[in-house]
C-alpha cells in the first residue's frame, strides 16, 4: 500500500486547487525573476561549475539557470508528473528521481552549488539531518547550498506549514543554523523573501512591505518581548545559503 506522501506526490501537480499546468515556456515567466535574484546575487560567475536543483518541480529554476549560461546544470524531482510537464515544455536537465537516492549516487565534493527551493520541509527532523549530511558529502570545498523554506517566525507563516499536507516542519534563522552547522558547514545567513523590484506593482508591495508592515510588526514584537531584533525574518518563506 502507498504512503499518503508518495500517493499526493504521483499527482501532486494535477490534483491542487487552483493549479493549472504551464502551457509553454512563456507561463514561466512570473517567476523568473525569483530565479534571477537568486542567481545574480548567490550564484558563483564562473560559468563551467556543476548545479544541481534538488526537487525541481517541473524544472522552472532549472531553465533560468541555464538560459544564464551555467550548461553543466540539472534538476532532480520525485514526482514524475512533474517531470513530464518538464518534457512537455521541453526544458533539458530534468529527471526523475528520488533526491536521497540521486545524492548518495554522488561522489564526494563533486558539486559546487545546490540549490532546494521549498524542498527541505517535507522531511522529517531526522531524514532532514541526514540528507543535510549528504549536502555537505557531496558539495566541493566552499560551495553553498541555497534553500527556501517556511519561516515559523513568519507573519502568516502556518499558511505555508499547513498549505501542503506533505510538509513536516518549519524553520526559523536558529534552528535551520543548528541543523546545518552541526553537520560541518562553515557559515549560513538566512533573510526575508521580500517582494522584488521588477514592476509598478511589485515596487509598490515593496514600499508597503519596508515603510508599513515590517515597522508594524516589529513595533508589536518589541512590545510583547520588551526588546527588539531587527533582523528577525517576518516574510512567510525565508532564504538561508550554507557554505562548506
């Protein structure tokens, strides 16, 4: 009998209220610049390093990351529907695997960046220690692994632990920190999933963001705890990037 996760996982794109497949290429455009923050601001520029995207979904990030010039890239995914809109979209690099299988097939300090974009909550506290092992086998001497995830200190940050029935956990800046510096890392920073820079509207959402709602929220902090920590992440997903 399947596991409840690996029976959403089989239809995991499909079977979601108000989710529908992407048509072309074009439809991922909403989304790119996301990606493009991501790899303007943490990517190495050396263009020849190896990337590998664990649990790429239908391979998003992983057609923005070659589109910037970075060939020797690939993406791997559990779920085969995922895959296949993958194929159908006709993005290269995109296979079908489970990621703690694909990583133990990896020899030692092979890869300079991996990146799990909204990938590592869907483990458990235990697998999670020991997949964040694995990223730290496999990664070269000063590569990064770069994760996005749920932020337990987030403002509506339940909205995204319980949005998928497969998540297992949250994050906040300290415990992601534990977790990967108890497995050898040398550094990790973590930061907010602010709303960019790249249109009227979403320039607008940033002023609100940084003028209204992080003041407003921070005021109430301090007054709860007596205190105040300005970099405390309030977005509902936050960033961390752990170098080896």
């Amino acid at each position: 009998m399947k596991t409840y996760k690996e029976k959403i996982y089989e239809y995991y794109f499909t079977k979601r209220v108000s989710r529908s497949s992407p048509k072309d290429i074009s439809d991922l455009e909403s989304r790119q610049p996301f990606y493009q923050n991501l790899i303007d601001n943490y990517f190495p520029m050396e263009k020849d390093i190896k990337i590998v995207d664990l649990g790429c979904g239908y391979g998003a990030f992983v057609y923005c990351i070659r589109k910037n010039g970075y060939k020797d890239s690939l993406g791997v995914d559990a779920s085969s529907e995922m895959v296949g809109v993958a194929e159908y979209l006709n993005i290269d690099g995109v296979r079908h695997g489970d990621i703690v299988s694909f990583l133990n097939e990896q020899p030692d300090e092979s890869i300079d960046v991996l990146t799990a974009i909204d990938l590592i909550e869907h483990f458990s506290k235990q697998e999670l220690f020991e997949l964040v092992a694995q990223f730290y086998r496999v990664l070269k001497k000063g590569g990064r692994i770069i994760t996005h995830q749920p932020n337990a200190e987030g403002v509506f940050g339940n909205a995204i632990h319980y949005g998928d029935y497969t998540h297992e956990q949250s994050f906040t800046r300290v415990s992601i920190a534990q977790v990967f510096l108890s497995n050898g890392f040398n550094s990790i920073i973590s930061f907010e999933d602010k709303p960019l820079r790249h249109s009227l509207k979403s320039n607008i959402r940033r002023i609100l963001w940084d003028f209204l709602v992080r003041p407003f929220y921070l005021f109430l902090i301090a007054v709860e705890s007596g205190g105040s920590d300005k970099e405390v992440a309030l977005t509902k997903n936050f960033f961390s990037i752990a170098v080896k």
